[in-house]
C-alpha cells in the first residue's frame, strides 16, 4: 500500500516550513547572519531543533534561501518600476530612490543582504542577485539611450558602475552602530541618486529636469 500524505498533513508540513523560515527571516533582520543558527531559529519558531534538518540540509541551506526570496522579492518590484510607462531618467531616479528608501527603511536586514560578512554560498546569491539588480538597471539605460536621455558608452558596464555606487554608498550608513534621522536619510537618498543620474544623463539633460522628479512610492 502506498503512503500518501493527507491534506492535513501536507498543510502541517507547509506551516511548519513557514514558521521556520519566517523565524530565521526575523533573527537575519533584527541580529544577522551570526546569530542565524539553527539553534536559534528552533527557538524562535518553537519547534525541535533537528525539525529544521528536515526542510534544510544546514544552516547555510536556509539562509540561501532566505537571501533568495527577499532578493526575489525586492528586484521584482524595482522590475515594475523599469516597464513602467515613465520617460527613462524619471525611471533610473525612482529605482535608485526605492532601492535606496527600502534598503534604509530595513537597516539591518539591508546591510545582511548586501555587506556583512556572511558564507561563501551565501554570498553566491547575494551576487547573483546584485547582477539581477545591474540588469534591471541596464533595461532602464537601454531605454534612455534609445530617447537620448541618457549617453554611456556601454550599457551594461554603466549600469554595474551605478549599482557599485548605490551600495558601497549604503554599507556605512547601514552599519548597525550607526542611526540616521528622516532628514538625514532623505538627503543620503538624494545625494546618492543625483550622483547616479549624472553618471547616466546626456549633457543636454540636466540633473535638475523633469526626468529625474518622480519619487519613489515604496
């Protein structure tokens, strides 16, 4: 006879691998990846510790995927942003402001996800994910050349410049010994961006115009 799983059981499963992964999100977000160990996460999501090895092979296992989803999640709304109907610079400047603003808004999650020290496998995602973040910025640039907006030489070599920026702009700000005000986050977020525009406007576009106005929504 065939073991076959009951729906009750497959929703326990499901529940529980959720829970597991919502309580190692949660330790990442508030303590980083030192503290992620699989001990903690049992604890924070009260279950055994050996449960966790049943839906990951290892600490590192889980925390790939943790770093997946959220990267996933995060590049997929900056993507909406870059097919949005929007002239091109408006564009480049909402998605610089947005990854920016949610990088600021989740400190201590963004400097994880992006500059602590963390695994070799982890960061294969993370820089897998940095490329999906320069390509996104690529299609917006592309865009720009085509309506003369912007003037680069190569576009996905501009487009990785700009991402190096915006982050290693990011990694001080971010450290969890440091703490901004709204108004000092907000002057960060402009400096930045005017800094990425003008590595991308052509000179008969000026920083200042209505191409780079539109503020990000997230």
């Amino acid at each position: 006879m065939v073991y076959r799983r009951t729906r009750y059981m497959e929703e326990r499963i499901s529940d529980r691998r959720a829970r597991i992964f919502s309580a190692a999100r949660a330790i990442v977000s508030e303590e980083g990846w030192a503290a992620t160990t699989v001990s903690n996460v049992a604890s924070r999501a009260d279950i055994a510790t050996g449960t966790v090895y049943r839906y990951w092979a290892s600490k590192t296992d889980l925390c790939v995927e943790v770093v997946a989803e959220i990267s996933a999640h995060e590049i997929g709304i900056l993507d909406q942003i870059a097919i949005s109907d929007e002239r091109p610079g408006a564009k480049l400047a909402t998605v610089v402001r947005t990854f920016l603003r949610r990088s600021l808004r989740g400190r201590r999650l963004a400097y994880a996800l992006i500059a602590e020290p963390c695994d070799p496998e982890v960061e294969k995602v993370r820089l897998y994910y940095r490329a999906e973040l320069a390509d996104c910025i690529a299609r917006v640039l592309r865009q720009g050349v085509d309506s003369s907006d912007f003037q680069v030489p190569d576009v996905a070599v501009a487009a990785s410049c700009i991402v190096g920026a915006f982050m290693e702009a990011l990694v001080g700000p971010l450290l969890p010994i440091r703490d901004m005000n709204p108004d000092e986050e907000n002057a960060l977020i402009e400096k930045i961006t005017g800094f990425c525009m003008r590595a991308a406007l052509s000179p008969t576009t000026g920083v200042g115009e209505d191409v780079t106005q539109t503020k990000a929504a997230g």
